[in-house]
C-alpha cells in the first residue's frame, strides 16, 4: 500500500474523529489510521461532561447511557459532603468504544477514509510532505495530526518536546446487582482523601458501574489498595464481574511547539487534560476541530498553517489549563489547605468547578490566580479589605 493524502490522522479518538470531520466536510482528502480493529475498548470513566457535549458539532445522543444532572463531592474522611445540580446533564455516561466509533462514522460520512489494524511504525518529514510507515506499508501526506493519546508514537519517532506531566489512574468496569447498581443511578459522584493527591470516581452505566482512582503524583502511590478500600467504601465488596484497565493522564501540556515539521499535536499526544480533573475529551475535541481548521485556513502552507495553530491555542486552550493548574494545587498539593477550604467554602467551590464542567464559566472567566483563590476561600476578610471578587455570591449558580 503507497497512498497520497491531503491530511492523515493517527488515532480514532475524539481529537482525531473532530479533525478528520471538519477536513471531511470541505472537501479534504483525509484518511484516519487505527491500530486497533474498530470499535476498540478505550480505558477511561465516559463521563462526558456538559462543556464537551457543547464543543460537539455532532449529534451523540444515541450512544448517551444515562444523565447526571446531579455531581455529588465527598470529602473523606472529613464527613463533608456536597452535591450540586443543574437543568442540562453535568455528565453524560456513555462507554468510549461507543461514543469514539459514532463520531468517527460521521467523519467516514463526509469522506474520511479510515484504515484500521493498522500501527504506525515510523514517520519521517520531508520538505512538503511527510510519510508514514505502517504495518501495511507506506503513506504520504502534506501534514499529519498526532492523535493517538498519551504515548504518542508520531511525537516520539519525531523527537518532539514533551515536558507533560503523566499521571497514573486505575478503571475498573465493575458489574453488581440491580439493586446496587440502582443506588448510583443519575449521579456523578467524586471523593476525596481516599489517596493523597488524588480522588476516586464512580460513575454509573446503563448495566454496570465505571469507578476510577487517580492520583496526581507520577509514582508512589499504591492506586491498587486505594481501589480495593473504595469498592468497600461503595458497598461494592461483592460482585459480579471486574474489568481492571490502567492508563495515565498527561495533566500538563507538553513544552511545544505544537505544531512542527507538519505535524500538529492534538488531544493526549499534546498534553491538552484538564489538571483540575483529568477530564481530556473536552480539549480533545476542540484541539482537533482547531487543527483542522487551521489547516484549512492555513491553506495547507507549512509557516501559515503554524501560525494559525499556535494562535488559535493561544487564545483559547493553552491559558485555559494554566488558570486550571492554579485550582489544582489547591486540591492535590496543600492537603490541610484544601481540607480547611471545603469546610468553609465547600459548597460554593463544587459550585464554581460544576459550571467549568458545564460550559457556563471557565477557569479563565474565574481569573483563577492565588489572589482570586483567597477571594473564594475567605470572602468576608477579603471583603473588608476593599478587594472585589471575580467569584459567585452565594446562591449564584
């Protein structure tokens, strides 16, 4: 196989699903390479959250499982317990070999031409086009985007900048009884203070629960005992059945550039998570949809195509996770901090971090910066000391 494209995508995710739908749709000829038979199990919670639901230019509806218009915090082994609620879903539940696959047979819709089984090996650049050798032979193309995940194998083989962050966390599929799995219903729920510098999840499936632990610390802790101690916690000590999946989370983008040789990094291979809660599929989405729009733009010019890419996340994703990053050390890295602060300010905080989930603010519109964090924490001090808050009132939403 020797075949010339406009555009190929490595990986079938969300990022490399939205960048060959938006090359499709205006006519690009744009091909997807997947080196798993499609569709393919993707270890992750599939909780879509509300923010990406709404960067979606596609219809996914019929691969949602449930709605949680409720998130349920917990802070162990505080006893505080917090729960928010909203009118639209704050999580959508799907399972991602689902959810992936739908909105990659939109992009084959529009005329992207999808190969599957097949690895990429190597790529190298050439002056105006690039090539990649797979396990199926050789293809061409004017640019590559570099969609497939965290261990990217067309940023390594390319010798790209990393610098992120990698994150361990354990997934378990976990099958119980009805009458169990009935308790988690339409609910997201987060804990934590089960591990330090970490939290666990449980999200709830149609026929199954996805229940989760993380921690932001690269080595050390033992994700394992920390699992077990909240299935106990969960009630969910007997079961059925148990997929055990482990993966890492890049919580930090890598140095840049982004763009470089005619490769453009998108989603996990850029380090584009969200460091507040691991959540990737948000900027995935939109980091792909970028890319190929700056493609487009570009007119598919090396120097304008950079340009445009580069831009395009400066203004839009790259401060987003900087403003994040500050929240983040509030929750992972100051333990006693974060404790005091959910028991002064628990419900508003949950508050604020569910309308980021939803789409209503962003980190950026909070101006999350040390200064702003003490605003929220202690508002009567700062209150007295002639400072504004950027921050909700009470009873704001």
């Amino acid at each position: 196989m020797s075949i010339t494209y406009d555009v190929i995508v490595v990986g079938s995710g969300p990022a490399g699903a939205c960048a060959a739908w938006g090359l499709a749709k205006a006519g690009v000829a744009v091909t997807v390479i997947e080196k798993a038979a499609l569709p393919r199990y993707k270890t992750c919670g599939g909780g879509i959250v509300g923010r990406a639901m709404q960067a979606l230019p596609l219809d996914v509806r019929h691969v949602v499982e449930q709605d949680c218009h409720t998130a349920q915090l917990n802070v162990l082994p505080a006893g505080l317990s917090f729960t928010t609620h909203r009118a639209t879903p704050i999580v959508s539940m799907t399972m991602r070999d689902q959810f992936d696959y739908a909105l990659l047979s939109t992009a084959q819709t529009a005329g992207a031409v999808v190969h599957q089984q097949c690895a990429v090996e190597r790529v190298s650049f050439h002056s105006d086009f690039v090539t990649v050798a797979t396990n199926k032979g050789s293809m061409k193309a004017k640019f590559v985007i570099a969609a497939d995940g965290a261990i990217s194998t067309v940023a390594r083989t390319m010798g790209m900048a990393d610098g992120r962050v990698l994150i361990p966390a354990l997934e378990y599929e976990v099958t119980v009884s009805p009458d169990q799995l009935d308790r988690f219903q339409n609910t997201a729920r987060f804990d934590f203070d089960l591990l330090p510098h970490g939290y666990a999840w449980a999200f709830p499936k149609q026929q199954h629960l996805s229940i989760g632990v993380l921690s932001t610390r690269q080595r050390g802790s033992d994700l394992k005992s920390s699992m077990a101690r909240y299935l106990d916690l969960l009630g969910c000590g007997s079961v059925i059945r148990v997929d055990r999946h482990g993966f890492v989370i890049p919580i930090r983008p890598r140095r840049g550039p982004f763009v470089d040789k005619r490769i453009l990094l998108v989603g996990d291979a850029a380090g584009f998570a969200d460091p507040v809660t691991g959540e990737g599929i948000s900027f995935a989405i939109r980091s792909g949809l970028m890319a190929a729009q700056s493609l487009i733009d570009g007119r598919f010019e090396e120097e304008s195509v950079r340009s445009e890419y580069t831009r395009s996340l400066t203004e839009t994703i790259l401060p987003e996770l900087q403003a994040g990053r500050w929240l983040a050390r509030l929750l992972y890295d100051f333990p006693r901090i974060r404790s005091w602060a959910f028991s002064q300010q628990g419900q508003r905080l949950c508050e604020v971090v569910t309308d980021v989930m939803t789409g209503k603010r962003t980190y950026r519109d909070l101006a999350f910066t040390p200064r702003t964090l003490l605003k929220l924490l202690t508002p009567h001090w700062f209150k007295r000391a002639g400072y504004r808050s950027a921050w909700p009132r009470d009873g704001q939403a």
